[in-house]
C-alpha cells in the first residue's frame, strides 16, 4: 500500500474536498433526521415557513436520498445537483416568509456552495470540465 505524501498538492486538495464535504453532509443528516424523527422543533419550523405538517417526514427522505447520492462518488454529481434544487427551494421559502438576508436566505446559498466546491476539490474529473468550460473549450 501506498503511502499518501501530505506534502502533494493532489492529496492536499483532495483532503481539503472530504472535509468540506463531510461538514455539509453532516449537517444535510442532522437536518434529515430531525425531519424523520418529526423533532418537535423542526415540525414547527416547517409549518412556520408555510409548509402543512404532513410535508415534514418526505423532505426528510427526499433530502437523505439526495444527500446519500452526493456522498457516492459515482452518484456524486447528480447528488450536487439535486441538493443545489432542494436548497435553491430553502432559498424561496425563507425570502417568501421575509427572514433576515444573511443569516437565512443566504445560509443554503453557503451549504450549497460548501457541496458544490467539496465535489470540485474531490473529483478530478469534474474540474477539468468545469475549467475546460470556462476557458471557452468544449472539447465534447
């Protein structure tokens, strides 16, 4: 088995992926969770935002599905995206019920952006599409 050298920039970026990863996963389970197990806290949050009580158990599964597609690597992409609608949804509810811009609207702005750059950092792959895009190459 191969040592990794902590002093190589790929092994370095890829660990710097995983944790910005596991930070958002995290807390993407903890929030899951509460939904699932019907915390009262969490049940009352949601129907505050508008939403009816019986809602709160399938955006629990409807996040640990999408979550659990992020945390695959072969599934990864998809994942980041289907979590980027699901968060773009938080987005609408917190500017729909008038909550406080930085600490509210933007906080699925900030997870999804933690998601988006953990898979980046983690996926050699993606990033060479992504800056073969922006450099104004489609090779495809």
């Amino acid at each position: 088995m191969v040592t990794p050298n902590p002093m190589d920039p790929r092994f370095r970026r890829l660990l710097r992926g995983r944790v910005m990863s596991t930070l958002a996963v995290l807390f993407l389970l903890f929030d899951a969770a509460g939904k699932l197990a019907r915390v009262a806290p969490v049940v009352e949050g949601t129907t505050r935002m508008g939403y009816p009580d019986a809602v709160v158990r399938p955006l629990g599964l409807l996040l640990l599905a999408c979550t659990a597609l992020y945390v695959f690597p072969r599934t990864a992409l998809l994942g980041v995206v289907l979590l980027t609608g699901y968060l773009g949804g938080a987005v609408a509810t917190h500017v729909r019920v008038g909550d406080p811009l930085l600490s509210h609207v933007l906080f699925p702005v900030y997870l999804g952006g933690m998601l988006w750059m953990g898979l980046l950092l983690r996926d050699d792959g993606l990033r060479a599409l992504i800056s073969r895009r922006f450099a104004g190459r489609s090779d495809g």
